[in-house]
C-alpha cells in the first residue's frame, strides 16, 4: 500500500502524484498488486479519500 497525503488539493491529485514519480518501483518484489491510496485534507476540515489497485510490472 502506497499512501500519499495532501493539503487542500484534492485525493486524485495524491493518486496522480504516486503514479508520476512511480513510486510503486520500491515495492517490486513484494506482491503483484498494491494500493493506492490519496487522502485529502481540506481547511473546511473535510476528508477525501482515493483508493485504486495497480498491477506491479515486473
């Protein structure tokens, strides 16, 4: 599982981020898929959350 926290943007853009500087590559080895997970946390004090499966390409 890869978790990626944001200030007031919103959990996609985590989800983005994580995919961009692929930082699933340091769990290679570890399983064939992990999570994604983008939480956001906004000043209204509302949460979001993103969650989505990937494949890890060996």
């Amino acid at each position: 599982m890869i978790i990626e926290l944001k200030w007031n943007q919103s959990a996609d853009t985590a989800i983005k981020q994580i995919k961009e500087r692929r930082y699933e590559g340091t769990l290679l080895g570890y399983g064939e898929e992990i999570l994604l997970v983008g939480i956001s946390y906004c000043k209204d004090k509302k949460h979001y959350c993103s969650i989505e499966t990937v494949k890890i390409k060996k």
